[in-house]
C-alpha cells in the first residue's frame, strides 16, 4: 500500500484499514508459528504498512 493511497482515505477509513492490517497480521503470525505460512514475506510488508498508517494518522492527529 502505497502513501498516498492513505492520504486519500478519511480518517474512518483508515482507521478500519489499520483494523484489518492488524487482525490479518495476527493470522500471519499465527499461521507462520505452526508452520502453515508458505510466503513469509508478506509478514514484514504488513508491519510496514501498520507502520506507515501509524505515521500518517499521527501527521494527521487523528489519535488511533
């Protein structure tokens, strides 16, 4: 997910799309622990995501 797909969003948006990143990110860890997860190089572009929605919401002072 890119920057300015964020930006685009307004701010229930965002924080639905940060919602969905961090249950998905759950999953993914718990399917990687048990063995399950064939592409473990989704793990580190999910964190990277939440991580770029944590920033813009903080520029944005939206106190996610």
């Amino acid at each position: 997910m890119k920057i300015s797909e964020l930006r685009a969003m307004n701010a229930d948006e965002i924080t639905n799309k940060l919602f969905e990143l961090k249950k998905e990110y759950f999953n993914l860890r718990f399917q990687h622990g048990v063995g399950q997860l064939e592409n473990t190089a989704i793990l580190p572009a999910i964190r990277k995501d939440i991580a770029r929605i944590k920033t813009l919401s903080k520029e944005m002072n939206l106190n996610i």
